[in-house]
C-alpha cells in the first residue's frame, strides 16, 4: 500500500535496545511496533479502551499476526507506522500496517482481532457504533462472517 492509503501514522525512534548484533532491528520488535501503532490508532478513534472493555465483559482478542520484512530499521531511525482497519467482520476486525523510513517502505504486517466475550472466550458482534466510527474513519464496508 502507498502512504496515502493511510489516515492514521505513529511516529516511533528506534531505541538502542531494540537492534540485534546485525545493527538492525531485532525482527520480533516488529510486532511491538505495530502494537503500539494500533494502540495509538484506537486511542485516536475514541472507541473504549482495554479497561472499559474489560468491565464490559468483552474484550479484543489477538487472532493473527503476520510481518513481511522488506527493508531493516535500525538505531535512531525515525519510522512512521500506518495502520488501516480493512475489513469488518462479524465479530472480528482486519488492520493492515505499514512501516516506512521517510518514503521508503519498510515492513508490512496484518493484525487481525476478534470481540470476545472475556467469560465464554467466544467472539461476539462487534458493537453498531464501533463500526460507525471506525468506517467513518477508514471508509470500510462491513463484511459477514468471522
């Protein structure tokens, strides 16, 4: 995807510690990269977070994650992280991520999420207002199916 396929970015540094002996970043930080991006992202709509979730009884699940690698990162760079909901479900979500340095294209990953009951550990629909703002946000249609 292109930059401009995004409508939300989370400016991250590279830290030191995050680099392995090859001076790049070590390739399991990826995925703490695109958890802080999503966290970002979902602060930024306004939906509710993990704890009014949790009181709720209901809760986001982690059902996949994927990272392709194109290009390393490495100390002190400056990434912007994209992140776009692609695809509502029934009960789950669909976020495509983007890394990039400047204008070149770094690392692509998927999250996908599954609404869950916390007690049953059983996914159930994602909330009518939920998928307002997020596809007022993301301009998605929503989908059938899991």
């Amino acid at each position: 995807m292109a930059q401009a396929d995004f409508a939300f970015f989370h400016s991250l540094r590279v830290r030191w510690s995050e680099v392995d002996m090859q001076a790049i970043v070590f390739n399991g930080n990826y995925l703490n990269y695109f958890d802080v991006a999503f966290t970002e992202y979902w602060r930024a709509s306004g939906l509710p977070n993990v704890v009014e979730q949790a009181a709720e009884g209901r809760e986001l699940f982690a059902r996949k994650a994927t990272v392709e690698y194109f290009s390393p990162a490495r100390f002190d760079d400056v990434l912007e992280i994209g992140v776009r909901c692609s695809k509502l479900g029934h009960s789950s979500m669909q976020f495509l991520i983007e890394i990039f340095r400047h204008d070149e294209h770094l690392v692509s990953g998927e999250l996908v999420y599954v609404y869950a009951d916390t007690g049953l550990r059983k996914g159930v629909a994602v909330p009518d207002t939920w998928r307002e703002i997020i596809s007022g946000l993301e301009k998605v249609r929503p989908t059938g199916g899991n």
